[in-house]
C-alpha cells in the first residue's frame, strides 16, 4: 500500500507508516517512537528518491 507523499501531508505520511509497521510486527506496545522514526526514514528517503 505505496502511497504518495506531498511535503505539506509529511506528517500524516509518517504516522499512516508507523502504524502500518506497528501492525505488521504485532502490534507491540511502548515502541511508538521507535515506529515514528523507521517511518519517518523510510517516508523521508521516498520523498528524496521523487526529487
């Protein structure tokens, strides 16, 4: 479920990515900010490889 990401909707980019990763590994409480981060990486890496 690739979606594209405009700058403006960043942040709701990430957070639809960390919850898809929090889902896909179980849904494992107490990792939030370890979600946000891998999402925010792979978010942010889709954004630099449109440019």
């Amino acid at each position: 479920m690739e979606k594209k990401c405009e700058k403006s909707a960043l942040e709701n980019c990430i957070k639809e990515k960390a919850k898809e990763l929090w889902k896909k590994e179980g849904m494992q409480g107490g990792r939030d900010l370890e979600y946000w981060l891998k999402a925010e990486k792979i978010v942010k890496g889709q954004m630099k490889n449109r440019l």
